[in-house]
C-alpha cells in the first residue's frame, strides 16, 4: 500500500514540474493572480512581467469582445468575429453590386513610437526583468479608419447602407485600436519568454519550477494572440471591402 501511495505521490509531483497543474491543491499560483512566496529574485522579476503582460491581454481581450458583441447586436449575427466578419462582407459586396457603391477602406495600424518603445523594455534578469508591460498598451487606443462609401443607387440598398457603414464606421477603429496595441506589446512579449525559457532551464526547485512553467506559457500565449489578432486585421479589411472569401 505504501508502494501506491508512493506512486501516486511521485507521480503527482512529476506533473507539478512538467506543468503546471499536478495534484489537487497544488495548481500554480500564477494562474490565479499570485506571486508564491518561494519566486524570488530573477525568477520573480520574471513572473512580475508575465503577470503585467497578462493584465494587459486580459484588458485588451475584454475590449476585443465587447466591440464583437455590439458589432452582433447591430448586424443581428451571432456573437463571434468569424460570423460578424461574414455579415460585413455579405454587406459589402450587396452594397457594391445592388447600390453600385463606391468603397474605400483604408486603416494605419502601426503603433505610435512611444507605444512601441514602452513596450520594448528588456524581460531578462534582475532589473532589466522588472520593466513591466503594464501601460504599455491602452485598451481603448484606436485605429485611423477610413471608410467611405459613395452609391450611385444608394435607395435600393438604404436599409443595408444604414447598418453597415455606421457599423464598420464605429467599430472598426476601436477593434483595430486592440490590434495595435497588441503589436506594441510584442517586443516584451518575446523578450519575455525568451528569459521565462532560460529560466525554466537553469532552475531546479520543484515549488518554483511550476511557477516559472507556467508564466512562459502565459507569455507564449499572449505570443499566439499577437499573429491571431494580425490575422484578424487582415480578414476585417478584406470583408469591409467585400472582397473575403468565404470561409477564410
């Protein structure tokens, strides 16, 4: 019995180390909001970082999501970009070959330089690691969007015209606002789990290890959310000038 106790024991602490989860009660703190006592000097610098790129992400998520629920509630689609997307671009395109309409789109999405250089801070060790992301990227920053639309038979597409240019008009800055601010980030965010990596390599305690696992995958995470968020940029443009295909 002692031999399964054991056992169990082991292997529980093993997906501690590899993880950051392992058995009940001895998930990571990071993923809850907190800083363990144990994560100290580098190692919490680090964390420190991860946690303030993190904040940063959740808050730019958050405005994300709010601007593809009322973009929804508008075109009367379901609550989710691929299907907000695919009912501007049905719109568009009705617009452009029923009211013969006219569309220019145009959108800067280049972070201003101080955007971008608060951002680009060292994430390596001591003090360097310390310059945090927190400020660095504003979630109600917005995108130069233009968007004009001239018809030479706009009364036969009124009802269409009326929802869709205010739509893209008031909402399209403020989701492309999130793409920039996502980009100005980026700089941290690989410096970030480039050390979060070093790290993982060079320390050996089991209660910080977890810690330190689970602050790069936060990190490579946000990494992920940059490129999806670029993605994005390029399908709302392609759909605000009724050209995105289908499915894409």
């Amino acid at each position: 019995m002692k031999k399964v106790v054991a056992s169990v024991f082991a292997l529980g602490l093993a997906g501690s180390v590899a993880g950051c989860g392992g058995l009940p009660g001895m998930d990571c703190k990071f993923n809850k909001g907190e800083v363990a006592a144990e994560v100290t000097g580098d190692a919490k610098a680090f964390v420190d970082a991860s946690m303030d790129l993190k904040k940063t992400s959740d808050a730019l998520e958050a405005s994300f999501d709010a601007e593809i629920k009322l973009m929804a509630g508008e075109l009367k689609v379901e609550s989710n970009e691929e299907a907000v997307l695919a009912k501007i671009s049905a719109n568009v395109s009705e617009l452009k070959a029923k009211g013969q309409c006219e569309i220019t789109f145009e959108a800067k999405l280049e972070a201003s330089a101080s955007a971008s250089g608060d951002a680009s801070g060292k994430a390596g060790t001591g003090e360097g690691a310390k310059g945090g992301a927190s400020g660095s990227a504003d979630a109600s920053a917005t995108a130069e969007v233009k968007f004009d639309v001239k018809c030479k038979a706009e009364a036969s597409v009124k009802a269409n015209f009326d929802v869709t240019v205010p739509t893209i008009k008031a909402h399209f800055p403020k989701l492309l606002g999130v793409v920039i601010s996502y980009k100005s980030i980026l700089p941290k965010v690989k410096a970030t789990v480039e050390t979060g990596n070093k790290l993982v390599s060079s320390v050996s305690d089991i209660k910080v290890l977890p810690e330190l696992k689970c602050a790069v995958s936060a990190a490579t995470g946000i990494q992920a959310k940059v490129d999806m968020k670029v993605s994005f940029s390029v399908k709302a443009e392609a759909s605000a000038k009724g050209e995105a295909k289908a499915g894409g």
